[in-house]
C-alpha cells in the first residue's frame, strides 16, 4: 500500500538539513531502485524553486510500504530525525486515485 510521509522541519534547520542531505538521498534512492517511491520533495519556505536562505519548511515522500508500521519505522529512522531537522512526522495511508 502507499503511504504518505509528512515531515515539518524546525525553524532554523537548513544548515542541518544540508549537511545530513546525502545520507536522506540516499534511503530515497533504494526506495526508487525497488520501484517503492512514487515522489519525494522538501517543501520550499517561500513561494520559489530555490528558496535560499530561507530554506525549507518541510519535506514529503509518497512510497509503497508492506504496512504502516513499516512506513513508520522508516520514516524514524530518516536522518533527518536524528539530526534534528525534522520536528514532526506524520505517516498516513494513501489511496492514489490519479
């Protein structure tokens, strides 16, 4: 089933979030490789594809997962969690219709 990740970054985070990029690329490249990720994109903070210093307000991914528990055992492990980029993640089921 698919499933929506949500994550809302702290304020302030862009320099974490730069630093530990590689690593949150990387997880999203073996779910692109096992066909599993649908999208994936950071949530710019302003109305521009590159937001510069004012960075991003978040990030969301749409990927397959076997459960929700799997989905959201993923998304805690995410990188971005343990360097304190992420301040809240909700995981929820997701229906594709288009």
């Amino acid at each position: 089933m698919l499933y929506v990740i949500y994550a809302e970054d702290h304020a302030d985070s862009l320099e974490k979030r730069n630093t530990v990029r590689p690593a949150h690329l990387a997880r999203l490249q073996l779910l692109h490789d096992e066909g599993r990720l649908v999208v994936a994109g950071p949530l710019p903070a302003v109305d521009s594809n590159d937001p510069g210093a004012a960075g991003f307000s978040g990030s969301t991914i749409i990927a397959e997962f076997p459960s929700l528990e799997a989905a959201q055992s993923w998304a805690n492990d995410d990188p971005y969690i343990a360097a304190g980029v992420y301040k809240q993640v909700a995981v929820k089921p997701f229906k594709r219709t288009f």
